[in-house]
C-alpha cells in the first residue's frame, strides 16, 4: 500500500510540474499557441498591430 501512494505523489507531482511548464514556459503549438489580432476595421490599416 505504501509503494501505491508513493507512486501516487510522483504521478501527480509530475503533472503538476508539467502543467506549471505548459502554463509558464513553454506553449506547444496542440494547445492553442500564437493567436491571431483581429483588425480593426474593413480597411488594413495596420492600426492592429
């Protein structure tokens, strides 16, 4: 029982540490990535930028 949990602790441990990278660090492209900026209007004015 006491190797299941520890087992346990590092699972979670690692995904947290791999969520913490993901949100601060490092943004791979299946995640959403770069978004896009809308215009501002009809004409590209480059106002957006």
């Amino acid at each position: 029982m006491e190797v299941l949990q520890e087992i346990l602790v590092f699972i979670t441990f690692f995904i947290a540490t791999g969520y913490l990278i993901t949100k601060f660090v490092w943004k791979p492209a299946f995640l959403g990535g770069k978004k896009k900026a809308g215009s501002c209007g009809v004409s590209d004015c480059g106002c957006g930028d």
